[in-house]
C-alpha cells in the first residue's frame, strides 16, 4: 500500500506541541489540579465550559471511562451541534449564537455557583463573547475561573466583546495551549492555507493531567472517588457499581447548583 509523501507530518507536529505543552505548562497545569482538589475536597463541583469544538475537551473530563464525579459539563447544544453542517441548526446559527453578548448571564442564570467551586472555560481563540463572560460572570460569583485558550492565537485575533478583553483577561490561571495562529499545524506544497488542527489534541490532555493529578491529590488528602470503569477492567458487576456510585454522588453534589438559588 502506497505511504504518502505527508505521512505522519501531522503527528510529527503533534509531539512537538505536547513537548511546548507539557514544558511551559506544567506547572500551572498542576496548580489548576491542585484547585481542583481544593474544590471537590470541600464538596463543590468544577463548571467546565465551551462552545462549538472546544465541547470535546468539556466531554472528556466527565462523563466517560477513566472519569470520576466532581466536575460539571455546561454545553449549550446551539453552540455545539456541529453534524448539520448547513439547514436547521447549522454552524452559522453556531458561530453566530456564541458570539452574542448576554447568553452566558443566560446561561449562568440556571446555576448557583458556590464560592468552594471553580470555572473552567475552554476556548482556543479565546475572542468570542460567550465564552468570556462566562468566565466574568463566574468571578463575580466569588469564584476562580481557569481559562484553557492559545494565547498566540488570540492576542493575534480581534475580540468580539464590546469591551474588547479576551478570556485570558478574565482568569485567575491561564493554561496557553500552545497551539499556532489559525490552529491548524501544516503547511502543504501548493496550499495557501495549513491542514490539520492541533487545539483539541492540546486540550485533551490537558483535561487528562488534570484528571489524573487531582485524583492523586484528592488520595493524598484521603479522598477515593468512584472511577467509571469498564467491565472488560474489574468485571460487570463492579462496573455497575462504580457507574452508579459514580451517577449518585455527582447527583448529590449537583443538587445544589440547578435550583438556581441558593440553598
């Protein structure tokens, strides 16, 4: 079988942008796991949110395999639904919906937010207006927002905020993903534009080292939560155990934030 002149060109940029990652970001990707900790450990949740493909990176966090309770996925299908490429519910509407200023106090307006919890927006441009006040509505709420975002890509895009800030002005901690101008990481001969995105690689693992290292700081402080484990890994009758364990606790610990007010 024929091998292309470009193949592995891809992921040969990949492993460059998970070195940059993990070298330059270590360090506050820990310290966003320790908040995480910090968080769970008192009984709060972590509020993750984005729009269009940065849902990936919510998604990966929890619910899924290798996941555990104290995180909570915000995703606004109008922003996210992205198979209907045109028609009803297209990536016009898409685009256009997450740019408009007010939803996220819309949004917001569903939850209480308590001071032990945390925000985690993730926007790669880091330049529409949702996603941003999202993470002001947050602060104001007394609570700490982590933005995952390129600071490359965003402080060479126009905000689409009136106030003209970006979500990295917005945050208390800032994990840069890395990722270049435009997001995509090749250039082909005879192409005027480069192929292949790397943001929502650089945003999974992010999620996944945090995933891990709060977990470890979360036993360190004696806290074993409930992981969604297959029954290929500790049989059916365990897994079923763990996916309820884990349901029922994320329950309890959202019962608090969807009434909308305070308890």
């Amino acid at each position: 079988m024929p091998v292309g002149k470009v193949a592995g060109a891809w992921a040969t940029e990949a492993w460059a942008l998970l070195e940059r990652l993990m070298r330059d970001e270590g360090e506050r990707i820990s310290q966003a796991s320790q908040w995480c900790a910090d968080a769970i450990a008192a009984g709060g949740l972590v509020h993750l949110f984005g729009t269009g493909h940065s849902r990936i990176a919510v998604e990966e966090m929890f619910p899924r395999y290798g996941s555990y309770p104290g995180f909570h996925p915000i995703v606004e299908l109008s922003m996210t639904n992205h198979t209907q490429i045109v028609g009803a519910n297209g990536q016009r509407q898409a685009m256009f919906i997450e740019r408009v200023s007010g939803l996220a106090e819309a949004i917001l307006a569903n939850f209480h937010l308590a001071a032990d919890d945390l925000m985690i927006v993730f926007s790669n441009s880091g330049v529409t207006a949702v996603p941003i006040e999202m993470a002001m509505g947050a602060r104001a709420r007394g609570v700490k927002v982590i933005a995952v975002t390129s600071v490359e890509h965003s402080r060479a895009s126009d905000s689409g905020h009136p106030s003209g800030d970006r979500l990295l002005d917005h945050a208390d901690l800032v994990i840069d993903l890395h990722v270049p101008v435009g997001d995509a990481l090749v250039d082909l001969e005879g192409m005027d534009t480069p192929v292949g995105p790397g943001s929502t690689l650089a945003a999974v693992t992010v999620v996944n080292e945090m995933k891990v290292q709060t977990a470890q700081f979360l036993l360190e402080r004696g806290i074993t939560m409930p992981v969604i484990t297959s029954a290929a890994v500790v049989g059916h009758e365990r897994s079923r155990e763990l996916f309820e364990a884990a349901y029922q606790e994320h329950g309890r610990r959202a019962a608090h934030v969807l009434a909308g007010h305070p308890m």
